[in-house]
C-alpha cells in the first residue's frame, strides 16, 4: 500500500497533535487526497457551518502517489467548507509539500478547533508539536518560510503558510507552498487564518514505503513517464511556453474574457502571451522569462520562472521584487490583464508576486478588481472611494489593489470580500462573474459552451479544474469536439468531472491528463496500492468522489438554482469573433447532465445513484 | 490577395526574421490553400496541430481543400494545452 496508513490530528484549540490510523475503507471507497479529505470533512463537520468559525475543520491531504517515484507525484490538497462559496473546498497544490508529508510519514492531517494564539505545526517524522508564531503573524508567506528555516537551522524543512491575506481572512487567501505554488482556490488560507494556524512546516526523511509490487510499479511509472515525454504538449509544449501558451490560442477564439466579459477578445493579449515572456523587452533588453521549473517528480515542468523589469514603476524603489520569482501562469496573467484591460506584463507580474507574497488568489482578485473597475466606469465607485482614478486599462490601480489587499487597508478591504459581496454591496450582483460567489477563470462560455455547464456544476463554484472541457473543445485532447454546440457536452462535462476527481484523488497533477487517460493512471495505482484498483474501479471512484461533494453541497443549502451563470453571460451575445452572436445556452445542457448525472430534475442525487455509488 | 498569416509557440521561428510579433501580412494567389502556406512557410504538417482560419478550427481534412479569400486570418499552433 502506498498509504501511511496514518493521518494527524491537531487540535488547536487544546494544542494537541494525537496520530490515528487512516481509515483504509474510506480509502478503498475515495483512494486518498482530493476524495479521502472529502469523506472525513462531510463524516465530521455540519455542512451548514460557518466557514470561518472553529467548527469548520482544515484538512492537508496527499494522495497514494504522492511522494512516489510517479511522475508529478508532488501534489496534495487543502479542504474545508470554503469561505467564499459557503460550498466544499478542495484546493490543490504542487511543489514540494505534499511529498514531505508523506515522507515524514503522514497521509493527512486534520486541523480542529482554534487557537488561542498564532501558532505553526512543526513536523519531523514521528514528531509533531505545535510552536508559537507570533513572530511570524503579520509576516509574509515569502518571509515566514525563510524565517521557520533559519529558526529550525535547517533549510530542507518545507512550508505551506498563509500571508497577511490569510490573517485578515480575505475571502480568496490562498495556502502557499514553496514560495510560489498555491492551494489556490474558494480562501483555504481565511480558514487558516481563522484557527490562527500561521503555517505547516515539515521535514521528513522516511521516504514513501508499502508500495505494493514494486517491480511492477517501476514498471509501470517509466511506461507512464515516456508517455509524457513523448508527447508534445507534455514533453515539448508546456515545458517551453508553459501555461500562458493559451492567451493567444482563447484570444483567437473569441473566448478570452476581457474587461469583466464585456468583450471576448483583448486586443492587447499578444504583450501579455506566452511568446511576449520569451521576446526581449525593449527597456533592459532582457525576456521576462527566465526559465522553466517543475514541481517535485515532475517531468512536465510547466512552471514558469521570470524576473521583472527593474525599472518599472511597479517596483522601482522596491528591490525585494527584482529576483527571479514564479510566473506568470496563463490564469493569473488572464484575471490580472485581460479581465481588467491591462495590457503591461511587468505590471501583472508585480500584482502576481504580491499575491503569492501575501498569499491571495489571483483569480478572484484579478476579477474582483474587474468588477471594481466596471462600478467604477458606470460612475457607481468614484475615486474618492478608492483612491485612484480606475478605469479598464489602468495598469496603476491594478497595482495599487493588489498592495492595499495584499496589507487590508482601505478599499483593498472590500476587494477582499470578492466580486460578488462587492456586487451586492453596490447594487450590481448581476455584474460579478461568478458561480456560487467564485469567479471564473479565464474562459468566456459563451465561445466554449461546454465550459459553462462545468462552471455552473463545479462543486466549488467557477472553475476549470474540476472539468476542463477546453481541452476537447479547443485543443483536440482527446478529440475535437465544436466549441460552439451543446450536443454532448452534458456527458462530454461528466466524464471529465469524474476522471479529474480520479487524478486529484491519487496524488498526481492533472496536466498529466493532456498526455495521459486514466488507462495510464491505472497500471501505477494498480501497483502501488493493489490489483483490486481496475479501470472499472477508478471510473465508480471518481463518480463517487463527485456526488459526495455534491451531497455537501446540498446539506449546506445549494439548490439546482445555483447551478447557474451571470445573466451576462446568459442574455449578452459576444460582440466579436467566431463567438459573435452565441450567448452560453446552458438551459440546454443542464437538463441533459442532470440525467446523465442520474439526478432528479431538481440536482439531487436520485436514491438508485446513491445505492449504486455505495453513497 | 492580402491575408494575416500567424504562427504561435514553437512554430513562430518560421517566420520571416524581420516579423514583429507573431503575425504577418501576405500577398497570396487567389484560392491558395492552408496546406500550401505550410509549405510554404516549412512547417512540418505534424507540428502543425491547431489550425484556425478567422478563428474558426479547421480540420486536417480540409487543409488541402479549404481556399483562403482575401482578409482571412490564418493561425497555427503546434501541440499546446495549459490551464
């Protein structure tokens, strides 16, 4: 078995640290991480619970090939009712984290109750205590790392912490690893905050143990390892241009939403593309990009490395900016640029690195300031209010959010409740561009159809990774279906649904998924945790894994009504390009995947679906 | 006739050096295919995976048969996906 077979549990408000063994049916029914995490949260929290209260719990959880010789086998996930949805939250991570928690021995551990005082848990295998960090509260992520290290003395202990965002509960902090790689989405990090839980630092050197037929699993990960180098997108593609290849591919498309999705294509998007970061600047003569990076046990490595230009107003006299720092990854370059008009990579990559130094989502900020600017333009803020003028465009207010919500100061306070509490708040909820009050990512459904059913059912409200329908759509992987129809994609949604809850589940990136289908997947789970996890198997767990979550979700009040999109998105045709005329026609698709689902007309899980999925 | 002709990722190295960005405008014959700019141009047909003509995808299929009229725009990407 490729489980530890142990899971911690802390509880802060009593300051103990109490080992319990994992509960290996569970895992036979949820495999591990994105789903194991699940099963305990819905076992042990009342769905209608105040999120950012004590009751709510925080789960950090690696999958059975996390920590393994699989290829991306470095992932785990941050879970808890999130803050910003009122849904499950389940944010994933990369780096290297997740791999010393299994290699300090731990499958998972399970955070309860609340500090009295800032704290941060110190692992060292077998070992682990609760220390005081109240040196640390008020710091950032980026600060909080270097600091633990140094007190430690030992720069092999690894970090996931939450910044000032987190502190202040900002509805869309994130839990960073690793100086930049996040557990990104729903705020994770408020909930963090919320138990005065400051971060998590490990060190383990027990490496991962039980795997099953370790033969067949070298076997089995080297077959699956030449699998991506021999694909292009996995060994040529994304190595090289990394995420942010796709500005130019969704821009030519007609899919790139631009200025709060008034419009579908950014006529700046080629200065904020992937094959801007490699052009030499005209300023210093130096390419944003400095190199690519992978996370531990990749052999993709898509992350991007870049260094900003010194002399950008951005950070000028700010020399703690100008080392190499990570991204721009395409979404963040997406809601930071194109969703607010701002042309100028030097000035996202200024609002990334605050984000990742504070611990914010780029997503949710990058579109909440979008919706500000919007209010702003419509004359509904005015710059009295937010202290600087702020139209579409304006690289300086872009700037000047990310610092006064990254520090909670003025109206960076109210950007921090996302777009659709700021919506509400002056008058707009139809401006914010969200499901279940989280934002969407960088991909306008009314020019990727598909796309808006996987929104309006992610369970954690807008996302593309819970169902990347873009992949076939857009990109052909693994065929080519029509962006622009809705036939199929209730049962095109589902099954990539289902199959990312697999990958989430095991431990593994799903960038592997652009090479690999679960058929790849399984030779390695089926070596490192036995033959009994066929494909058969790994299909019922992923579709379990979903309808659990979905079971949540309706304990905790969501109705088939929220399985919804902005009316903009709904009734305002996109104005240009191949998408021109076409509105999301989700009344269409819903229906279908409801039935497909095996729910009732209303969302819910029909009791044969339940009894099948063993629910 | 005038058309835009834009190559992404890996495939921008098959412009002309003196490119700004990664478009160019052409002169081409009246009913000049897909798969003749690709010729054209050198770009290996296997590395030529994305094909969309004014935005709108083209299949393998069509690129020999698939005439350009004046003001299209052509763009080809190599294998790509991100997220």
């Amino acid at each position: 078995m490729a489980w530890n077979r142990k899971l911690l549990r802390v509880n802060l408000t009593q300051g103990t640290c109490k080992e319990e063994p994992l509960n290996m049916e569970w895992a036979n029914e949820y495999l591990g991480s994105r789903g194991l995490a699940a099963k305990y949260l819905v076992s042990e929290i009342d769905p209608k619970v105040d999120p950012l209260s004590p009751d709510n719990k925080l789960i950090m959880a690696t999958g059975p090939l996390t920590g393994t010789m699989a290829s991306t086998g470095g992932r785990y996930t941050v879970s808890c009712k999130g803050p910003l949805t009122g849904a499950i939250a389940c944010s994933n991570s990369g780096g290297f984290f997740g791999a010393e928690m299994k290699f300090a021995g731990w499958d998972m551990i399970i955070f309860e109750g609340k500090s009295p005082k800032p704290v941060y848990l110190f692992i060292e295998n077998d070992k682990a205590e609760l220390r005081d960090a109240s040196h640390l509260w008020g710091t950032s992520c980026w600060h909080t790392e270097e600091q633990i290290k140094a007190d430690h003395q030992d720069p092999l202990i690894r970090v996931s912490s939450i910044g000032k965002a987190g502190e202040n509960q900002v509805l869309f902090a994130v839990v960073i690893n690793d100086l930049h790689r996040a557990a990104g989405r729903s705020g994770v990090g408020a909930v963090m905050g919320s138990k005065n839980l400051k971060a998590v630092a490990i060190r383990g050197t027990k490496g991962v143990s039980g795997v099953k037929d370790f033969p067949a699993f070298l076997k089995a990960t080297q077959d699956a390892k030449k699998v991506l180098a021999d694909n292009a997108v996995t060994g040529q593609g994304l190595p090289k241009f990394g995420t942010q290849v796709l500005m130019n591919v969704i821009n030519e498309i007609g899919a790139l939403p631009t200025r709060n999705h008034r419009d579908v294509q950014f006529e700046d998007a080629a200065k904020i593309s992937a094959e801007a970061m490699h052009e030499k600047r005209p300023t210093d003569g130096k390419t944003h990009l400095i190199t690519n990076a992978a996370c531990f046990g990749c052999t993709i490595a898509c992350g991007r490395i870049s260094q900003i230009d010194k002399d950008h107003f951005t950070v000028k006299n700010s020399p703690q900016y100008w080392g190499a720092s990570g991204g721009l990854e395409y979404e963040a370059a997406w809601a930071l640029g194109a969703a607010n008009g701002v042309g100028d990579l030097e000035a996202l990559q200024y609002a990334n690195l605050l984000c990742n130094e504070q611990g914010m989502d780029p997503i949710t900020f990058g579109a909440t300031v979008a919706a500000a600017m919007e209010l702003y333009e419509m004359g509904i803020l005015t710059k009295e209010q937010i202290g600087i003028e702020s139209p579409f465009g304006s690289a300086a207010a872009l700037a000047k959010f990310a610092e006064m919500a990254a520090n909670g100061e003025g109206f960076g306070k109210e950007i921090g409740m996302g777009s659709a509490r700021l919506c509400e708040k002056y008058g707009h909820p139809e401006l914010s561009m969200s499901v279940k009050k989280q934002e969407f990512p960088a991909y306008d459904s009314r020019g990727i159809q598909g796309m808006g059913l996987a929104y309006a059912t992610s369970n954690r409200g807008a996302c593309h990774l819970r169902g990347y329908t873009v992949a076939s759509e857009v990109l052909g992987i693994p065929v080519k279906t029509d962006p622009h129809v809705t036939d199929g994609k209730a049962e095109l949604v589902k099954a990539f649904q289902d199959a990312t809850a697999v990958f989430d589940a095991a431990g593994i990136c799903v960038f592997t998924s652009f090479a690999w289908t679960l058929a790849d997947v399984q030779p390695q789970l089926a070596a490192a945790c036995g033959p009994e996890w066929t494909m058969e198997k790994l299909n019922e767990v992923g579709e379990r894994i979903w309808n659990l979550e979905r079971q949540f979700n309706n304990a905790a009040g969501f109705t088939a009504k929220d399985d919804n999109l902005p009316p903009r998105l709904t009734t305002e045709p996109a104005k240009t390009g191949p998408a021109k005329g076409l509105v999301n026609q989700l009344d269409k698709m819903l229906p279908e995947y409801y039935k497909v689902r095996g729910w009732t007309p209303d969302g819910v899980p029909t009791s044969e679906t339940l009894a099948r999925l063993g629910l | 006739m005038k058309i835009g002709f834009k190559l992404f990722a890996s495939l921008t190295d098959y412009l002309p050096s003196d490119r700004k960005g990664n478009r160019v405008e052409l002169e081409v014959g009246e009913g000049a295919t897909i798969s003749e700019l690709i010729a054209r141009f050198n770009v290996p047909e296997r590395s030529a995976h994305l094909v969309l003509v004014n935005g709108h995808f083209v299949p393998p299929a069509q690129r020999t048969s698939r005439h350009l009229v004046e003001g299209d725009e052509l763009a080809i990407w190599p294998p790509i996906a991100g997220g």
